[in-house]
C-alpha cells in the first residue's frame, strides 16, 4: 500500500491542531460570559446573605441570588463544570474565618478561598469573615483568570469574630441617620439601598446577631 502524499499528512494535522486548540480554549473562562454577584457579603455563622448577580450574556438581567455566586462561562457561553472559583482577600485586613463547609476550602496563608461549580457552571459562596474593605480589593477568579475585584464587608463590622452590639450600634446609627455609610449596607439588591442602611439590613443583621456565632480566625 503506497504511503499517503505528504500534503494530505500536513493537511491532518492541521485539523488536529485545530481541534486541540478549539477544545483547550473552550475550558477558559471568558469574562465577558461569566456573572459574578456585585458584592462579598459574610457573616460569623456562615449564614448567606442576599445579593445581585449582573453582567455576562447581552440581556442577562440582574438577579436577586442567596449567598455570593459566580456562574463560569467560556468563549461559546457554555457553563464550565468542576472549575475552581476563588476568592482573594490577600490585598484587604479582612480576618477569614476557619469553615468546615463541603467542598469549601479556606488557605489561611494565602487568605482565599476556593470553591468548585457544578454542572452549571455555578459556584455559590457562603463566607465566613470578619470586617470590611470598601475598596475594590478582593479578587474573583476562576481557574486563575481574573474576573472581578469587589467590595466586602461583613455584619461583623468591627471584626472582632462575632456579630456583637458594636456592630449593632453602628448599624443603627447609620439606619437612624439615613447616613451613606455602606459598611452596613448588607442586602444591595434592596430598593432604595444603594449604599444606604435600610430596614431590609436590619432584618439580616438581626438574624445574625441572634445566631451569636462566633468564627475562629485564621492563624
């Protein structure tokens, strides 16, 4: 049997090429696909708060979720299962909080933590931290692409472990004031919240000062 001409060979292996180069770029997050709730909330419980989760596909609306979301989505908006999500509070004061969570893991030196998306492509969060950073300094990533950089904050204002009386103070002076202090804004889907105290944070911070949780900070 002859050998097959060169130029059908080449011809081969620029399909295969081709092929391996499409499938390994479809396992990459594409930013422009994926959703990422606009906030970090935590607790000392691990309680999850309410949030909004924007962006990704044209006309994607913005959706009210339970807990912090990031839905990975790649080149061709399809959902990528079994992606690592992570969390980087390494560039704030935030204190982490150890979490015995399934399928949550918390590295204390590098101060994040990582969750896997399901099937869906989706990896819902339920952190436990103390404090707050109004800065756009925690880092959201997938797999090790960047995809956001958000504020956090806590109920546990103060940062002393536990949702306390301090934070409780602070929370009702804000609510009273009608002061545009955000540190204890907890629920950014509500209307008329936008950065403000509202009943709807009170109902939340309540919840969460009954609980009287205390989390055991990371080394």
């Amino acid at each position: 049997m002859p050998d097959p001409p060169r130029r059908t060979i080449l011809a081969l292996l620029a399909v295969l090429c081709l092929t391996v180069s499409t499938t390994a770029q479809a396992k990459v997050p594409d930013p422009r696909f994926c959703r990422v709730s606009t906030l970090v909330l935590g607790t000392s419980s691990g309680a999850g708060l309410p949030g909004c989760m924007t962006g990704g596909w044209s006309g994607a609306p913005t959706t009210r979720v339970d807990g912090f979301y990031v839905e990975a989505r790649e080149v061709n908006n399809g959902p990528l299962w079994y992606e690592p999500v992570t969390l980087d509070f390494s560039r704030t004061t935030l204190r982490l909080l150890a979490d015995d969570t399934p399928g949550t893991t918390v590295d204390c030196v590098a101060r994040t933590i990582t969750r896997l998306t399901g099937q869906d492509g989706i990896a819902v969060f339920q952190p436990r931290f103390c404090g707050q950073s109004n800065g756009r300094d925690v880092v959201v990533s997938v797999n090790g692409v960047w995809l956001r950089e958000l504020e956090a904050r806590s109920t546990d204002v103060d940062g002393d472990g536990a949702t306390g009386l301090m934070d409780f103070s602070r929370l009702a002076a804000n609510l009273l004031e009608g002061s545009a202090d955000p540190a204890t804004d907890f629920d950014p889907c509500a209307a008329g919240s936008e950065g403000r105290t509202t009943l709807a944070d009170f109902a939340l911070f309540a919840r969460e000062l009954l609980r009287e949780a205390r989390g055991t900070a990371c080394p």
